[in-house]
C-alpha cells in the first residue's frame, strides 16, 4: 500500500459528497457511513462499500476525536474509483501507531487506512489537514 503526502492521484469529477461535521457529534460516524454507502450505490458498486466506509468512519472519528472543531467530509466517484477525505481545521500531522499498541482500543485508525486503501495520505493547508484515502474501481 502507497502512502502519499502530496495533492493525491487525480480523480476525475463524478459523483460526489460533502458533508459538515459538527464539533465532536460522533452521530456523523455512522451518518457518513450511510451516506457514503448511497453514494456508492447510486454508482453502481453497492457490494463493495464495505472497505470504503470501514475507512471512511475511522477518518470520521478521528477528526471529531482528536479535534476540537468542525471538519469537512469529502467523497468522489469516478471511473478509476473513489476519493474520500476528511479536512479539518486542527495543525498536527497524524501518524498512524506501530501495530503492537498493546491492549489499547484505540490507536489503531490510520493504521487500517495505510493496510487497506490503494492509496492515503495527508495535506496540509493553512488552517489544519486533510487525510485522504483512494480505493481503486475494484475495490470500492
């Protein structure tokens, strides 16, 4: 799996979501699942969500967790698959935790991201970050 910290591969204009997070309202994990799940459906790959919004929902959370401010949820589909990102408005690059965290229940988010998707990565702008993923058209 491909880690990039630049602008992200390019994915052409398709179908598209954009969500406003609220501050902390971890009501958004599973409404941003199911609407990612919709999106993806209306694309016509509804069996293969499944990766998407696993990685999807760990992006969700981890604004909402380790932020304290809104975020933006941002979903493409395009021929070559699906581009998701969540920016929000906090400085600070996450770093995903080695693989033996221990018992610990939590820690684990980006680590799924870098296994799973084809590509991920983190921009930074001005004001805060976006970490992003890409599933490819098989996978997504």
């Amino acid at each position: 799996m491909e880690e990039r910290t630049g602008a992200g591969a390019a994915h052409p204009a398709g179908a598209q979501l954009r969500r406003t997070l609220g501050r902390a309202d971890l009501r958004a994990v599973p409404e941003s699942r199911r609407a990612l799940r919709e999106l993806l459906r209306q694309w016509g790959r509804p069996g293969g969500s499944e990766t998407a919004e696993l990685l999807t929902s760990e992006l969700v959370t981890n604004a909402l967790v380790h932020t304290d401010d809104d975020a933006l949820l941002t979903a493409t589909v395009g021929p070559g698959g699906v581009h998701v990102e969540v920016r929000d408005f906090v400085s600070g690059e996450p770093r995903p935790l080695p693989a033996d965290t221990g018992d610990r229940t939590h820690g684990r988010g980006l680590a799924l991201v870098a296994a799973l998707a084809d590509a991920w990565g983190v921009r930074t702008h001005g004001v805060g970050k976006a970490v992003w993923f890409e599933l490819g058209a098989d996978a997504a």
